[in-house]
C-alpha cells in the first residue's frame, strides 16, 4: 500500500512537496474460527489478534486450565499473562510457530477453536485470556462421501440408482 501526501496552492493550483511513502498492510484473515491448528503453527484470525489485544512480535500462549479431575481445556492470551510461559512469536502473516509435543497436545482438544470469555475460580472475567471452544469443521464432503460418489460413477449408476442410494450417503 502506499500512502501519498503534498501541498497544494489553491491559488495558482500548484502541486508541491510531493511524498509517496509505501506502508506495508498487515493481511486481514477471515473464517468461521478464532484459531487454526496447521501443520507446525497456528492461524489466527485478524479479529482474534484483536481480542488477545496482540500485536506483530508479540508472545502469544496457550496454556491448559483444570478445572477439576478430567476435565481441563486450554485458554489463550499474551505470554506475559501466565507466569514463567514464554509463547510464541506472532507474525505480521497472524500465525504462531507451533510443533510437537505443545501441537499435539492442543489436537486432542480439536483443530478448529473460537474463543469464549475466560473466567478465573473466582468467577472474574480475565481481559484478553480466552478459554478455546473446539468448532466442528463442514464435513459435508467428507473422505467416505467423496469415495462413495467416486464409485458410484465409476460403476456407472443410473441418476435413479444414485437417488435411491442417496440416503445411505447422506448418513456417511
């Protein structure tokens, strides 16, 4: 992006002090999800950086609350927030560097996350911390779906044939 700026005399309609300046823009992500689990990051979203109240280089972490006997969940904010955790490093592209044993930790939670206010056991909402609600991902076409429709040309089914089967793909 480039943001331009001058001087001009309205009088003589004279243009002067002519200054071209390229900004970079940060992009703008958008989906149905806060966060994303990819392979080796994670993808925020432009408005879940917002939420975290998150800049470019800034720490991001995630860390697991338990709130009792099998029942934690993981929560998200600035590293800073969480004593000793050092996080991530955000990137001007929202995504965080995020491999191994800390990935697959978070994947037993889901790979698809909006976020939801985060009250500590006193019941205080914490500013910027956000507990992660896994989001089922549109499984409409699902790889049983796209197999079953795939063998269904390839043994050439009449359109009847296909419509009569085509309760038995609806419940894949």
């Amino acid at each position: 992006m480039l943001n331009i700026s001058f001087d001009f005399d309205e009088s003589t309609h004279q243009v002067s002090n002519l200054q071209v300046i390229k900004v970079q823009s940060e992009p703008i992500i958008e989906g149905p999800f806060d966060l994303k689990v990819l392979d080796g990051k994670l993808q925020l979203t432009s408005d879940a950086v917002k939420k975290l109240g998150a800049a470019t280089k800034d720490r991001i972490a995630i860390n697991y609350w338990y709130a009792g006997p099998n029942n934690a969940y993981p929560i998200i904010s600035k590293a800073d927030v969480f004593d000793g955790v050092e996080g991530n490093q955000l990137t001007k592209s929202k995504t965080l560097s995020f491999r191994g044993e800390q990935r697959e930790t978070l994947l037993k939670y889901g790979s698809v996350f909006s976020f939801e206010e985060w009250r500590d056991k006193t019941g205080k909402v914490k500013e910027n911390v956000f507990k992660l609600i896994p989001v089922k991902e549109d499984d409409s076409l699902s790889e049983e779906k796209i197999v079953a429709i795939e063998e269904a040309a390839v043994t050439n089914m009449t359109p009847k044939e296909i419509e009569d089967d085509a309760e038995w793909l609806m419940e894949l």
